[in-house]
C-alpha cells in the first residue's frame, strides 16, 4: 500500500509541476488551481507513506521520480531540451532510485 500512496503522490506533484508551467507564472486562473490542488494531494498521500517509510527515502524517492517524469514531459510538451549532461544526470537519479528500491533495508518491500 505504501508504494500505491507514493505512485499517486508522484503523480499529482507532476500534474501540478506541469499545471506550474502552463499557469504562466500564476497568470492564468484554472492552471494556478491545478497547481494548487495537484500539490494538495500530492502531500497528503505522500504523509501516508510516511506512515511506512523514513521520510528521507519517502522524500528521495518522490522528488526523484518527480525530476525525472517532469523533465520528460517537459521535452514531451513544453519542447525543452535535454542536452547530455542533462540526460546523464537523470540516468543517475533513476540509478539512486533502483539501488534504494534493490538494496536498502529501509523501504517496505
């Protein structure tokens, strides 16, 4: 259950991450709610996995997550670019991710 709390607490901080971009820096009225609403949920599910899971993991795992769905949605449907610096680094966060989820002790498997 604490991965499902997780996987939706990553998805709405992108939905309300994306919703920041499209709100023109708080400029337009409904993407500002949505970012609003987005961060809403997105903290309450994350305070329920901290209900199984250390804060640091919770937080690593949900920003890292987090960095790299935006920055694909981001090239996706803003059109920025990832140069190869850019691309390495989040190879690193993802490979974070793998060996906290393979060998930590830590997270509830």
């Amino acid at each position: 259950m604490p991965y499902l709390f997780l996987a939706i607490a990553v998805i709405f901080e992108t939905i309300g991450t994306s919703a920041m971009q499209a709100s023109q820096q708080f400029s337009r009225f409904w993407p500002s709610v949505l970012v609003v609403v987005g961060y809403g949920i997105s903290f309450y599910f994350m305070a329920l996995t901290l209900r199984y899971m250390p804060v640091g993991i919770v937080y690593a795992l949900w920003s890292g997550l987090g960095i790299v769905l935006i920055a694909t949605i981001g090239y996706a449907v803003f059109g920025q670019k990832l140069d190869g610096p850019a691309l390495l680094g989040l190879g690193l966060i993802i490979a974070g991710i793998a060996v906290i989820q393979l060998f930590s002790s830590t997270t509830s498997h």
